[in-house]
C-alpha cells in the first residue's frame, strides 16, 4: 500500500509498504499533492522493469537501491539493508507490491 503524508506547509511524501507493514520504498519530498500522486503512478508503472532498479552501496558498506522512471530521474529510495541478498527481497517485494498497491491518504 502506498501512504501519502502532508508535511509542513503543503509539501507531500509517499511510502510504499510491504504486507507485513515495512516500508520498502520512500519518495521525495513533493511541492504539490497532484505531484506526489504522479510520483506514485510512476512508481507503479516502473516498477515492474528490473533494469529501473540502481543498486548502491553506501561508504559504510550498507546495500540499498534507488527505483529510477524512464528519464533516470530517482522515484523512490529503499531503506538501507545489511547484505545484498536483503536488498534484493526489497526490490522483489517493490515488483511484487508497487504495480497493484491502493493509496491511502494519511
């Protein structure tokens, strides 16, 4: 399920959960609600391409991926994972729960 949040003064952020209620993917910040809901339609339609996926490692030797759309531009960030086996489920579950998911607005 996608959560969409107000912040301060207007500005929007997504989440994408897993099942089990973990955040598995988390957006930017968003200036407008409409802007916030294109984010999550693009996550959506990106989600299902495995070669949308960018597979990092941070300097601290932690694993996490950015969800990128079709102009290279970052849609969504994972959490950070502690092995590359762990990323890979997290991507596995945003293929999974991404393309389906309802939002609820919070």
């Amino acid at each position: 399920m996608f959560e969409l949040k107000c912040k301060e003064r207007s500005n929007y952020h997504f989440t994408l959960k897993a099942k089990n209620g973990q955040v598995i993917l988390s957006s930017e910040i968003y200036e407008s609600k409409s802007a916030a809901i294109q984010g999550i339609k693009s996550v959506q339609k990106n989600a299902a391409e495995d070669g949308r996926y960018e597979r990092k490692t941070s300097k601290d030797g932690k694993f996490f991926f950015n969800l990128k759309a079709g102009n290279g531009q970052v849609i969504g960030s994972s959490q950070m994972y502690s092995s590359e086996s762990g990323m890979e489920n997290g991507i596995k579950s945003v293929l999974e729960n991404a393309p389906e998911s309802k939002t609820m607005e919070l």
